[in-house]
C-alpha cells in the first residue's frame, strides 16, 4: 500500500524527447561568408583604383607624359648626346665623327590638345649621325659588333629590316637595320636613311614636358655668388658641370645713358661674366639671362646693347669643353655701394643672386 501510494505521488516521468536537429550556422561557415565579403569588398575597391588610375594615366600619355622639371629636361639631353657618341665609338673607326651631330625637329612633340599650362613646355633630344661605309660587310658586320655589345648590356634588339625605296628611279642600298633602347630611355638606331640613302645611327631621347622654371641647380657657390655681403667677384658651379664667374666690377668711360638726355653717365661700370661649359650639352646665353632685383640698384642702369655678342637676337653658343667671356655694362648718376643682380645662363639652368663690390 505504500509503495502504491508513492507512486501515486510521484509517477515515472516520460524521458525527454530528442531535439530536432535544425541547421544553425557554424563558426566555420561564418568566417567564410565574411572573408569572402571581405575579397569582394577589396577587389571593388581595387578595380575603381585600378580604372581610376588607368584614366589619369590616359590622359596623362595622351597630354605628353608627367611635368618633370628643366633639369630633368637637361639631364636627358646629355643622356641622348653622350649615348649617340658611345656608338660611334663602338663602331670601327672613321665610319662617323661624335661631334658631327644634326639635332632633328619633331612634329609629334607639339602640344596639340592644350595640355601645356602656363610655364610648361616640352621638347625632344633628337640627333642624328652621318655613317659612311665602303661596303655593305663592314656595314653588317659593325651591326652585328653592336648586337653583342647591347647583348652585353642587357638591352633588346630589335631588327628592322629594310625599306623599300622612296622613288624607285634613286635606289637606295638594301641593308637591315637594328634598334635598341638603353638604361636612360634612349631608342638607339641605325639603318639606311630613308631619303639620302646613307648608313645613319639616331639617338631619340623622347618627349619630355618640362616646368621652364625648375633648372638645374647649383652645387656650389662662393663669393659674391652666394648673394649674401658682397664681394668683388665670385663663382656659381651647377650640378651637369656648367661653371658660371662673374665680376670683379670694373670703372669704364663714361657712356651716354641710353635711358635718359643722352648726357654721359657720371658712373660707367662692366661687369665680365664668364660661363665655362663642362656639361655634356650646349649652353644657350641670351641677354635677358641677367636681371635685377625689383627695385634693387636704384638709379642704376643696365646698357641693352652690351655684350655686343648677344645683339644678334639668336642665343649664343657656349659649346661643350668651352669657355665664353661677355660684359654687362651699367650706368649710374651717383656712385652705387654694390651691384645687385640675378643671373642663370640659359633657359636650363637656376637664376642666383648676386652682390658684388663696386671700386
């Protein structure tokens, strides 16, 4: 009886049923799902990149290439020259002459489209060399001297062969040409030209657009050059080897003031200014080259018909390996204490400050 009523108390339960099994997600699969969003998330953002990019870079090719700097500009020049000269030297000997460059115009290196904001410009280091050879084996046999020698150096050739002759009625020699490019940019050729029919070797730099107002700068400068106190003369040496001297100011006869009555000056001074050019490349002197301070030297005049070597109105030529001597000449109604100035020369090359002593 007691057992019965125990178990009226507490009857045996029923076991839990078993849970449905339902499928949540898995930390594994979690993970996945958000890696996966991430890949696509980044190659989203990869691909605007990307086409931005590819946009900018359009129209940057399409404009002429970055705005690099005169300097840059200068540096390329001296590349392309120096590069023609090494082939020649490469080749067998009296087949062409280093120095006897023709620098070639180009009509692709325009500014068509407007890229070209104010105090950009552009330009191509382009030169050619006249090669002579007495027979079409010692031509392909220099070529194929040139094919190790760029072999060696890890450049491309590329063959070219050659081209049919502009008026059949003036044959032109049948002989291959060759093209490579070196480690500065420069495309490297030789074939037969096209309209004299002769071996020639070309040197193309490129087009580069370039900011006029960013040159070469100096790596040294001492005396009056460094346009601190003056001094009576100094020097300015720039980084493609380009070696400017200036001064010392010297007292000259008077000279009728060009700007005034036509009465002579009271004070007449030449200023000597050497340029020596121990760069790769000319340098281009004009008479604006030299100026002053705005409102520097008051009452002092500059002469615009000194140096007489730059009144033809065309830039005159420093070449490389040489040295050009001009004179400035001022004027004044008083005795000034100094001369200031500022001077680059050429359109490559930095304008500096000078201050220099006046006897």
């Amino acid at each position: 009886m007691a057992w019965n009523r125990l178990m009226e108390k507490h009857p045996p339960q029923e076991p839990p049923a078993a849970p449905v099994d339902t499928p949540a997600p898995t930390a594994g699969v979690s993970r996945k799902v958000v890696v996966r969003r991430w890949l696509i998330s980044l190659g989203a953002v990869a691909a605007v990149f990307w086409a931005c990019s590819a946009v900018s870079d359009f129209f940057e090719n399409l404009g002429g290439g970055p705005v690099r700097s005169a300097a840059d500009y200068r540096k390329q020049d001296i590349n392309t020259r120096e590069a023609g000269r090494r082939i020649i030297s490469d080749l067998r000997p009296g087949v062409g002459d280093g120095d006897r460059m023709h620098e070639e115009g180009s009509t692709s290196c325009v500014d068509d489209l407007g890229f070209d904001d104010d105090g950009v410009t552009r330009k191509q280091p382009h030169y050619t060399w006249g090669l002579h050879y007495s027979s079409e084996a010692d031509y392909r046999a220099d070529l194929g001297k040139l094919r190790a020698a760029w072999a060696h150096r890890g450049w491309k050739t590329v063959e070219q062969p050659a081209d049919e002759p502009l008026n059949p009625d003036r044959p032109t020699p049948r002989w291959p040409g060759i093209r490579t490019t070196d480690d500065h940019g420069v495309t490297l050729a030789i074939r037969i030209d096209w309209y004299t029919g002769e071996p020639t070797l070309s040197a193309d730099g490129g087009c580069i657009r370039y900011q006029r107002d960013n040159g070469v700068i100096a790596r040294k400068r001492t005396g009056a050059g460094g346009g601190k106190s003056p001094a009576r003369q100094g020097t300015v040496t720039y980084d493609d080897g380009v070696r400017l001297s200036i001064g010392p100011v010297q007292p000259m006869p008077p000279t009728p003031d060009e700007t005034g009555d036509g009465t002579p000056a009271a004070y007449t001074y030449r200023v000597p200014v050497t340029v020596t050019n121990l760069s790769g490349a000319p340098v281009e002197l004009r008479s604006y080259d030299i100026g002053s301070y705005a409102g520097a030297n008051p009452g002092v005049t500059r002469l615009s018909s000194y140096p007489a070597e730059l009144n033809s109105g065309g830039p005159h030529l420093v070449s490389e390996g040489e040295s050009t001597r001009l004179e400035f000449v001022y004027t004044a109604k008083t005795k000034p204490s100094h001369l200031d100035l500022t001077y680059g020369p050429g359109e490559l090359h930095t304008s500096y400050p000078w201050r220099l002593s006046v006897p």
